[in-house]
C-alpha cells in the first residue's frame, strides 16, 4: 500500500521551500492566472519553476491551482498557461471548471488533472464519472464525515484526497455570496473578503438587537482533523490537505513538522495510542491563530464549532527566531529575530526530520558580540551560547506550558 501523501500550502517560494524541507510530499501553489486566493503572493512562472526544480531534489511534487471558475473573458490565454505549466515540469493542475480540465488534457496532457473540492463532490458516482473523462484525482467536498468519507472511498475509481487541518467556510465549500454581494469581490474568483468575520449590527423592526460593545460577526472554527488520520490511512485514502497558501512559514513548518512525525509513526507502529495522538495535537496547536475543531468529520458542526461575536485570530509569539547558523567549535547559534525574547527564556527548536529539543537561552549577544538584555527587534541577527547543534532551517519558540517534550 503507497504511504499516505502529505500535500502542503504554499504561498512563495520561500514557503514552498519550507513545507518540503520540513517533509512535505507534495505543495501546491496559485499562480498569478486562472487561481483563487488571489491575496497571496502567488507564483510567476520563474518561480514555478524554480519550484519543481528544487521539489524535485527532494523527490516531492508540485501541484498548481488553477481552481477559477471562469467567466467568458477570462479565457483567453488559458491553453498557452496551461502548455507553460507542463514544460515546468508542473506534476497537477486543481481545478474546478471542467472547461478548464478538458483543455489541459487536450493541449498538456502530461499534467494530472484534479478536480477541486470548489466542485463538491461528494459521492463515488460523482467521482466515477469523473474518471470517465481522464482526470486522475477528486479532493471530495469538506462537508462530508468520516464515515461518508469511507463509504466513497469503498466504491470510488479514482484516488480521493481529502482536507485534514486549516481554515473552514462559513458556507458551503467556498459558495457564499456575501463578499460578492456586497464588496463585488467574487469568492469564486479569488476575492473572496471573508464578510463573514466582519463586525456586524443587528436590527430588528429599526431597533438595535446585539449588544454594540460586542458587535456580531460569524465563522468557522479552523479545522483539525489529525485524530481521523489512523482511519484515512486504513480506509486508502490517497492525500491529506492543508489548507493556509496564505499563512506564515512557521505555521506551515510547524504542521508539515507533526503531521510528518504523526504518519510516519502510525505507519512505523500500526496505530497509535490515545495519550502519543493528545501529544501531537499539543504539537500541531502551537500553529493556532484560531481555534480548532473538528469540522465535518464527527457530523453536522454544532454553535461550539463556530466564531460567534469575535474573530478568533490572533498571534501567540512562540515563534521567537530563525536559526541562521551554528558555530560547532564555540557552541553558538545565530539566529533572526521574529518576536521578543529574554534571557532565561525556556526555548524549543524543531527543525526537518528532527526531534523536538529544549534548552535555555542563558544570554544573547549582538553581532558585535556585545550583550543585551533582550531581543525585541524584529529580523535583528544575534547570537546566543547553545550546547545542542541547531539546523541551519531550524525555527526557535519559547515553551509556554513549560512540560518536557514526550
């Protein structure tokens, strides 16, 4: 049986290179065309490029969005995009316009064809039928449960990938209306202004009827789906999605990191126990920026699994510092500044293919070697004294809880 794919955003090349140094199989990215999420930086095709070339060192693949449903004007130049894509060296296209996917298999036959969860599909006739046109892979729908998820599994003909973990739509799989509606930014073409998290005054008959110091909004709690693992690893399931082009290299390195350690130790082991899956969950909530629950998977998501009245984001600043270099013979690291950080500070490094590890920063020095009393400028280089070998692609973050790494 092939082991499970770890599939990973990736919103630059920087990221890119991230998720796949971390242990990502496969990325896949927009490209400044045809590709929702419009907000991220996106990749020209240089940088596509470039990022099949270095994916490929590391035996990992490239997938690229190209997941606009399109209007009539939005056409043009699809075939010679397309035809680019392939000569990248591009492994899939994710798409959602069968427009779009029969295009691809006429004019650049060599990349796979994915159908997009955009397109809802959420039974194994759906995915069949789908297989009668060539396309090679169908990332079901997110509103489905583990159970539905297995019963299209059973009689599907074609690989299915799934989403495990990040952010949910308040409506259904990217079909809401209101940002359309009311910014003319249209969610199915990559504008989406996420109004659902907005702050909102409620009225009914003219009157006020929501407290105005607590002004409503709506959304969905972000998804984390790492406990359903063992039973998408049995039941064959072919991918396991992250969602997030848009966020940061440390919450991406530090998902890929654990959902890395998390399938290669249920395929070392078989299964794994109740108190090793609390552990790695622990792990994975030191990327939050917005409470998780478990999303479609247990069934129809209750009040508790929603963001009434509050945003929900926001930033926890763990993540302390990049490490830039190590000195082996004087048992020093430099390291970039990202947040605040103090002398005394309880410090954890992970980095790719490698155990968490502690330690304490007992001091920290400028580049002129020059101490200072704490590191609170952002991006600064300084240097502290450190006994463990630290990669040069490590991140450091302080240890809130304070328990021993497991």
């Amino acid at each position: 049986m092939n082991k499970i794919e770890l599939l990973a955003p990736a919103g630059d090349l920087e990221r890119l290179k991230t998720a796949i140094r971390y242990g990502a199989d496969a990325v896949y990215i927009g490209g400044k065309q045809f590709s929702l999420r419009s907000r991220a930086s996106n990749f020209s095709l240089e940088d596509i490029e470039a990022g099949v070339a270095f994916a490929k060192q590391y035996g990992a693949k490239v997938h690229v969005t190209v997941n606009m449903l399109p209007h009539e004007d939005d056409l043009q130049g699809l075939i010679e995009y397309l035809q680019a894509l392939e000569k990248c060296g591009v492994h899939a296209i994710i798409c959602a316009s069968p427009a779009i996917m029969m295009c691809a298999k006429q004019h650049a036959p060599k990349l796979e064809i994915h159908v997009s969860t955009q397109h809802s599909v959420t039974n194994s006739s759906a995915v069949n039928y789908w297989k009668r046109k060539g396309v090679d892979r169908v990332v079901l729908a997110r509103e489905l449960t583990l159970s539905q998820i297995e019963a299209v599994q059973g009689d599907s003909e074609l690989p299915l990938e799934v989403f495990i973990h990040g952010g949910m739509c308040i409506s259904y799989s990217g079909r809401c209306m209101l940002s359309n509606h009311m910014t003319l930014r249209d969610a199915n073409r990559g504008g989406c202004a996420q109004s659902c998290r907005w702050k909102y005054r409620l009225y009914e008959n003219g009157q006020p009827i929501h407290d105005e110091k607590v002004l409503f909004s709506m959304s969905s709690k972000d998804l984390m789906g790492a406990r359903f693992l063992p039973d998408l690893i049995r039941m064959g399931i072919s991918s396991i999605k992250i969602e997030g082009r848009m966020k940061s290299t440390y919450y991406i390195a530090t998902l890929i990191h654990t959902y890395r350690m998390l399938i290669d130790e249920i395929y070392a082991k078989g299964s794994i126990f109740d108190q090793r899956m609390d552990w790695y969950c622990a792990q994975l909530a030191k990327a939050e920026n917005r409470p998780f629950a478990t999303g479609f998977y247990l069934g129809m998501p209750l009040a508790n699994d929603q963001l009434y009245g509050v945003n929900g984001a926001g930033i926890s600043g763990e993540y302390i510092a990049d490490v830039i270099a190590y000195d082996s013979i004087h048992k020093t690291a430099v390291l970039k500044v990202r947040n605040k950080f103090d002398p005394g500070t309880l410090a954890e490094a992970f980095a790719p293919h490698e155990p968490l590890r502690q330690f304490i920063i007992s001091e920290i020095y400028d580049e002129d070697d020059m101490r200072l009393e704490t590191a609170n400028q952002p991006m600064r280089i300084v240097k502290i004294p450190c006994e463990i070998p630290l990669n040069e692609h490590a991140m450091i973050r302080k240890v809130i809880d304070k328990k021993p790494i497991e």
